[in-house]
C-alpha cells in the first residue's frame, strides 16, 4: 500500500486512466478488478470474428441463449 491511503479516488481512476494498474493496486491495497456480465452487440462480435479471422488468431464461437 502506498504511504497513507488516497483521501480521494482520483489518484486510483488516475493511476488506471493511465494504465497504471500496479499503482492502482498500490492505492487500493488490494489487486484492482472488474467484475459482473459483459454483453456485446451481434454485430460488434461479427466484425471482431472478420477482423481476427483476417489475422489468423481463433475466436471463441458464439453461444446462444
């Protein structure tokens, strides 16, 4: 943990704006995470098959329900 907890949570949101996780981390005293259900538009998950399937890379296929 760093010195003294932040006060605010600006330095945390500054520190992953940035990409600064481990200084996140630092602030929380505890590893920063993201949690709950992400859901995608059918046709973002469509152009992200196109676009991995031009790269070459796998993409996991698409369940229903």
């Amino acid at each position: 943990m760093i010195d003294g907890p932040a006060s605010t949570r600006g330095p945390i949101r500054a520190a992953l704006a940035a990409g600064r996780v481990d200084e996140a981390a630092e602030y929380l005293g505890y590893p920063w995470f993201v949690s709950g259900l992400v859901r995608q538009m059918h046709e973002d998950v469509r152009l992200a098959r196109e676009s991995l399937a031009r790269s070459g890379d796998a993409f996991p296929p698409i369940e229903s329900g």
